[in-house]
C-alpha cells in the first residue's frame, strides 16, 4: 500500500488558531468553522482486519482509490475555503493545504488532478509573498514531474540536469538541490565547466556553508598542474607530505566503506600498487568513514598498505572540505614530479596510471 504524503505542519496544526472572520454569504458558516472543518478533515484508515489477514491487491487498489478521492475532497475543500474568506489569516494556510492535498491524491493514482497541482504550484511560485522555503519546495516538486517528463522523453538528462541545477542556485540561492545537482555534475566534468559551476556557487550569495562547496571545487581546479599540499601523519605513524614524493607517481585514494563504488574499486586500486608499488608507484588513502574501526578492519581484510588519513564523513574532513569532495569515489593521480595531473582518475585509471608511470 502507498504511504500518504505528510501535509505540512503548520497548516493542520492551525486548529488552535482559529480567527473570526465575516460569514460565507448564503451560509451560516464563519471562517473559522470552515477552517475548523477542513482541519478536521480524516483521510480513511485501513481495516483493522487487515492486521490479521493482509489485503488482496484487488482491495489495496480500491483503498487506494478512496484515499485518492478523499484527499481530491480536502483540496477542493481548502480551495472553497480561500476562495469564501480570501482576507481571513488562514486563507494562504489553506492553499498550501489544497497544494499538499492534491499531491497526496496524484499519489495515490488521481492523475487527472495532475493539472490542478501544476497550476496551483506555479501560482505558489510566483507568489513572492508565499514563505521562501515553501516556495522553494514548491520548485523542487514541479521541477522533479518536469525532469521525469523529460527523461520519458529521452531528453539529455546530464544537460537537463545542469540547466536545472543552475538554475536552482540562482532562484534560491539558500536551497541546497541545486548545489549538490553541480557538485555530481563536476565528478566527470571537463576543467572548464568545472571552474563555471565552482563561480556560480561561491558567488550565488547563499550561506557560508554552500558557497564554500563552490569555493572548494574552485581550490580543487586550482591544484591541478601545481604540486599537490596534502600532508599529514597516518594513522600507522607515518609521515605523508605528497609535496616529497619525489620521482612517484601518487594516485590519492578519497574513500570510504560505506561508499559501494569504493569498495568496488578498492582491488582494482590494490591490483595497481602490487604491479606498479616497486616501480615508483604509491597510493595514499583519504578516508571518508564516521567508524575508524570499520576503516581499519577493512584495511586488514583487503591487506591496503598505503598509508591512511583518517578525517570522518563531512566537514570535520579537512581535505574532503578543502577540496568540496561530497561525492566518492574520487582518484587523484599526481606524476613524478609531484604535480597534480588528473582530478578525475576513476574513468580509465589503469591506462592512465600506466601513460605516467611511463613518462
């Protein structure tokens, strides 16, 4: 069975803010016994029976429907209610409730109110009075049905998805999507759509903490063709100063177990160092994992014996932060002379670490 949609909080916690307001003409209802109505309003509850003996798929699909009919009545109520009491406090409350409503019943398989929640999300958009934040879920609603019509299309999704992402960091710049929608578009970007997406998000005006993302995809191009300043003890003890490594090629491993495509590439990693490590070859392990001991035991298990930096997940991870690593697996490789010289070594890493290590 599908789980209803959560109507925002605010709006059917009202119950206790019920205002006076004028009558309905014709009517004998006060707005605020039409708001008490519709806040009132119950969505029906599965039979009791079916705790027992679990419905058929015949009768999941008519409980759907009902759900499905009775939030399409709690839309149309909210909309009664904004339309009768346009000046009451409640009225913009009810018409996120008609928004919330008519998601639940699209939901629940109501397609033919598809257009009415696309009329009424783009009437919220553009409502530059409405709570920047609703406004903004608003957007990622219509802006996810847009991207789903697209890709049924076989559009571009990787251009839809730049445009998309651009576009978010430039309506909201505060809002997360559209950052981390540039930073996994960077992961296989050239440089130089790289340093675009990295100008747009440290000058976007948002918050610190998303404009950094921006600035630290900026550090990350800028080390390229320079040597590379990841120095720190591991965790074994020894001393790493890439900056040293001297006649290497290094391939910098930024990584984590709870990461698949880590785990994934890790023997295609260790198959590199067991054929190249007495050659002027070496790899140096940035981990991502929240449980050191996690990290430690697969080190042993898979028997890595590149040293390791252990940082934690997120921004506590000095090298994952100075360089907005948010997405891994991530490779670095750096050849002998110590200059960064691939950001993206996940794609074609063996014949790439086999073109440096001939130089």
């Amino acid at each position: 069975m599908k789980k209803p949609l959560r109507i925002i909080a605010g709006c059917l916690a009202a119950l206790a803010l019920f205002a006076p307001g004028a009558r309905a003409e014709g009517t004998n209802l006060t707005a605020a016994q039409a708001w008490a109505a519709l806040t009132n309003f119950s969505m029906p509850t599965p039979p009791m029976e079916w705790q027992t003996n679990p419905p058929t798929e015949a009768e999941l699909a008519t409980f759907d429907d009902q759900q499905a009919a009775q939030a399409g009545a709690l839309a149309d109520r909210a909309r009664d209610f904004y339309a009768q009491f346009s000046s009451d406090t409640n009225a913009p409350k009810a018409r996120v409730v008609e928004i919330q409503a008519l998601k639940m019943a699209t939901h629940f398989g109501a397609t033919n109110r598809l257009a009415d929640l696309d009329a009424r999300e783009q009437r919220m958009l553009a409502d530059t009075n409405a709570p920047q934040q609703l406004r903004y879920e608003v957007r990622l609603d219509l802006l996810g049905r847009e991207l789903q019509a697209k890709a049924a299309t076989g559009a571009d999704m990787k251009a839809e998805l730049e445009k998309a992402g651009r576009a978010l960091v430039k309506e909201f710049p505060s809002g997360l999507e559209g950052y981390e929608i540039l930073m996994d578009l960077s992961m296989d970007a050239d440089l130089l759509k790289t340093h675009d997406f990295g100008e747009l998000m440290a000058n976007s005006g948002g918050p610190p903490e998303l404009t950094d993302l921006g600035k630290g995809l900026l550090r990350r191009l800028d080390a390229v063709g320079r040597p590379l300043p990841i120095e720190f003890k591991a965790a074994d003890g020894r001393a790493v100063d890439l900056t040293t490594l001297s006649n290497k090629v290094v391939l910098v491993d930024f990584w984590a177990t709870w990461c698949p495509g880590c785990v994934a590439l890790s023997p295609a990693v260790k198959k590199l160092y067991d054929q190249f490590h007495t050659n002027g070859f070496d790899v140096v392990g940035i981990n991502f994992d929240e449980d050191t001991n996690q990290a430690q035991r697969f080190i042993q298990e898979h028997d890595l014996a590149w040293p390791q930096y252990f940082g934690g997940r997120g921004p506590e991870n000095k090298f994952g932060r100075d360089y907005s690593i948010n997405a891994l697996p991530a490779v670095w490789l750096a050849d002998r002379k110590g200059i960064l010289r691939d950001i993206h070594g996940t794609t074609d890493l063996e014949a790439k670490v086999a073109k440096l290590m001939a130089e």
